[in-house]
C-alpha cells in the first residue's frame, strides 16, 4: 500500500501480526529454560514487543543489527550464534521462495546491504554513511511532520495530463531510511525488504511517529483518497477510506473478516505504545501536550550552541561551494537548531509513480557531483537524496502497463544553507542572500539502484523546485512553531534540467 493514504494503517496490523508470532515463539522458548531461570524468562516472555529504532537522532545501524555473532544465555547455557538481525537465511532458492527471476537479489542466499560485488559481501558502514550522509534532512522532515502538517494523509491535485500527483510525508521520509539502509539490497525493493531484520526496527518507528502525529491531531485521520495505483487486492481507482479492508491481515480467527483503518485507529487494540504515548493515562489534551514536549526535545533540542559552531567553522570559508556548504552532520545540524530558523528552504519532487523499469534516487549536491557515481550517497557536499521506492521490476509487477499517476516527497535544505551562514559566507538565511547561491550551487543527479547513472530525461513527469516559507518559533517548552505561506523560488532551477517554477499540478 505504498504511495496510498493507508500507507501507515495498512502496516499497523502487519506489525501486529508479525508482533503475534514473535511473543508466541517467545512463550516457548521462555518454558524450555531450567526451572530456577523459567519464572525470569516467562516474565520477559510476556512484555516483549518490537523495539523501534529512531532514526532520525540515531542516524547509524543499530550495534545489534551488524555483528554477525552475538552470545545469547539460551536454555542450554551461553552460547555463540549466529546474530538474526544481521541478516535473514534464506530457506530456498529463487523458485522456492517465489521470487520473481528477475530480481537481482532472487538468488542470494542471505539478506544484503549495500551488496559489493568485488568482495562479495553486504559493506554495513556503507549503510551507516549513506544515513549519516542524510541525517540532518531527516531530523528536519521528521520535526515538519508534525509542525508544518495537519493532516497524515496525502494531498491530490491535477497536474499536465490529467494526471495525479499525491505525498505522503511520512512516507517520504520512510522510503529515504530503506534505501539508506539496502544501498544494493534487499531494503532497497519492496517485494523482498521484509526479509531484511532492520525492516521490523524501521517500520516499528514509522508507526510510533504515526502514533505520536494522531496524538497530536486527533480530530484528523482517514479522509477517503482515491488509491491511483491499486494493489493486489484493489483496482487502480478504487476509493480508500476508513472502512476499507487491509488485506491480507485477517481480524478474526475464521479468516472471514479483514481489519481496517477505523479499526485499527487505537494502539490499544493491539496491546502496546511507546513511550511518548502513555494513552492510559492521560486526557486527550495532556497527551498530545506530552507529545508536543517530546517531538520538542526530540527533534528540536534547545542546545543554544549556534555561536559555538560560528565560531568553530569561520575558518572554513571557501569560493568552492561544495567546500563551503558541505558536511553537514547531526551535530551540527542540532547545534544550529535548523528547526528553529526564520526561514526554512526546502525542495520539492514531482515524478511519475512508474518513470523506470526499477526504483532510483536523485541526489542533490552544493557544487558538481563526484565523477565516482559510486561516492555520491556519501559525498560531502550532498545536500540530501530523494527515494523512490519501487520494484527492481515494474513491468513484472504490472505486465499490462503501469497506472498513470505521480508521487511528490520534500526535501528539507535549511541545515546547508545554515552551514554556510556559520561559515560566514552569507550572512543569513534571507532570500536576497540564498537564492544566488542555490541557483549557483545546487545541481542534482540519478542513480539507479546498481550504482548507474539515470538520464534525468527518462524520469517521465519529473519536475523539481526549491520554496521557502518563514518559521515563527514558539517559547513553549510543548509548543509549536506556525509558518508562512510557500513562496516558489523559481530563479533558483531556471534552465536546470526538469527544472519548475512550482511544481506540477500545485496550485497553493
């Protein structure tokens, strides 16, 4: 149910379900233990859940999910195995598995990640520089998630053609962590990223910040969209709404009744929440203050270390751009409170939902890209990668043609822009400032998912713009920032390739 408003309640169940068979494995393992160690791990058994890994103020791979062996205390007394969340085994080979052959990960016999084939093997700290590479974008889209929106469901508007052009912000900044983490593997393709263990990690914070935004906006929820691309289960066209079931995910035991949205509306449901949700004891009103104070201090920390990283960096000042307003981390990123600035920049992508016979990124770079196509996910002046997730064959998922429609997905680009005013090559982040500078420096190319270049021209429907808006920060330790209205800056990718004033079929 990608790039369709139950995005986010379709994998609600998905995770519950897979949450189900896991606590019941656990049940068993726990009752195998020596009877002076049963009671402790009966106890353990019961409360276990999905943990969720924050990306986006823990933008590297989990230590747990990159050592090949970990020593676990099991019912036979400690032991070194092999570690189940460094990979999955697969149990067949292609044709057993079900694999469509025209996967290029259908004959692997483990999960990978940023598979190399010069060694033949998944390079893990490729996976932790492409997310630390895109770190501070994510910080700043995952705070505007909850700031700059009130609604989770996408927007639908005409664009030239006809066609549909729908977002999604949370899965914006979802399909950005699987390619960051599947580089050339199994994370990158959604017909195979479920095999991969970090896909349950990934998807159990994609949830918790879907929980987090009801808690905020609980008046809002499942506006009926029309689902442009269908799916196994329903036809291009079909309508979605709150009533509309989630298949394949089943309510009851007889298998004759399917969830749905309406229905999976409440964690409780399922018997869980996370830590900024304490839904069981709070009024509506004192959890969604809890919430606010949380994605406050969060993704929006009042470090009051601005002037510390000026300071630090005015050495840095450069005529070369990519110098200049390169290598942006976290840190620093935080320490700038890009969140917290007068005026936010960002970049919109318009595309057609099936330009390519697989998926791609673009990134965007300050200054020229590498010439090693292989050294942009990580290049210092990256500025931050667009992903679209799609299948490593669309033609085999769609043998009669693709369904006509487009996707858009933002890209925050305040955190360079405020490196360079740190740096002191521009004094602020006024538009009469930045806009020379952006329409000087920021170049932008594709990739395919094996590390190939991809002609912007043969992205059907792709068009690319940069807006700004100004931010008014509250004082509130719960409170949050209101924003003015989007002001296109078309100067900024005149005669650059697929290049719009404002994007397609965008009216506001």
């Amino acid at each position: 149910m990608h790039a369709s408003t139950p995005f986010p309640t379709w994998h609600r169940p998905y995770l519950a379900l897979f949450e189900q068979v896991l606590w019941s494995h656990a049940q068993a393992i726990a009752e195998a233990y020596p009877e002076n160690q049963r009671e402790r791990y009966r106890a353990a058994a019961l409360t276990l859940r999905i943990p969720y890994w924050d990306w986006a103020i823990h933008p590297a791979m989990p230590d747990a999910t990159t050592q090949p062996y970990i020593q676990v205390n099991t019912p036979f007394g400690v032991q070194d195995i092999q570690n189940p969340l460094y990979q999955y085994i697969f149990q067949a080979n292609a044709t057993g598995n079900g694999f469509p052959p025209s996967n290029p990960l259908a004959n692997m016999p483990t999960t990978v990640r940023w598979w190399k084939a010069t060694t033949q093997s998944s390079d893990q700290g490729a996976a932790t520089a492409a997310l630390e590479a895109n770190a501070a974008t994510i910080l700043s889209l995952t705070y505007q998630l909850f700031t700059m929106t009130t609604n989770y469901t996408e927007f639908s508007c005409s664009s030239p053609g006809g066609r549909f052009v729908t977002a999604n912000n949370v899965e914006s900044i979802h399909n950005s962590i699987h390619n960051s983490i599947g580089g050339y593997g199994h994370m990158q393709f959604p017909e195979v990223s479920g095999f991969d263990p970090t896909f349950w990690l990934h998807h159990a914070n994609v949830d918790r910040l879907f929980a987090m935004w009801q808690a905020v906006y609980p008046e809002s929820y499942m506006i009926p969209t029309v689902n442009t691309y269908g799916s196994y289960y329903e036809l291009p066209g079909t309508v979605d709404s709150g009533t509309s079931a989630l298949a394949p995910f089943h309510s009851n035991q007889d298998g004759n009744r399917l969830w749905t949205s309406d229905e999976v509306r409440e964690l409780k449901t399922f018997g869980y929440s996370y830590p900024e949700v304490p839904d069981w004891s709070m009024t509506p009103e004192q959890l969604k203050r809890n919430v606010q104070t949380y994605v406050n201090s969060l993704y929006n920390p009042n470090l009051n270390t601005t002037r510390v990283w000026a300071a630090r960096d005015l050495q840095k000042k450069s005529v070369n751009l990519a110098q200049s307003f390169g290598t942006v981390t976290l840190d620093m990123a935080q320490g700038l409170r890009v969140n917290s600035l007068k005026e936010q920049y960002s970049i919109t992508v318009v595309v057609d939902r099936f330009p390519t016979e697989s998926s791609f990124v673009i990134d965007f770079f300050m200054g020229s890209a590498p010439e090693d196509i292989s050294s942009w996910a990580t290049a210092p002046n990256l500025v931050a990668t667009y992903a679209q997730f799609g299948p490593a064959n669309v033609t085999a998922l769609h043998p009669d043609g693709y369904p006509s429609g487009q996707i858009s997905g933002e890209i925050s680009i305040t955190h360079t822009l405020a490196a360079g005013v740190a740096r002191g090559i521009i004094p602020n982040l006024m538009p009469k400032h930045v806009i020379p500078i952006l329409h000087d420096g920021l170049n932008w190319r594709a990739r395919s998912p094996w590390g190939t270049e991809v002609p912007l021209e043969e992205l059907s429907g792709l068009s690319i713009s940069v807006s700004s808006r100004t931010e008014v920060s509250s004082d509130a330790r719960d409170g949050f920032p209101s924003y003015g209205p989007v002001v296109w800056q078309g100067s900024v990718v005149r005669g650059k390739p697929c290049g719009a004033v404002r994007p397609y079929g965008f009216n506001h």
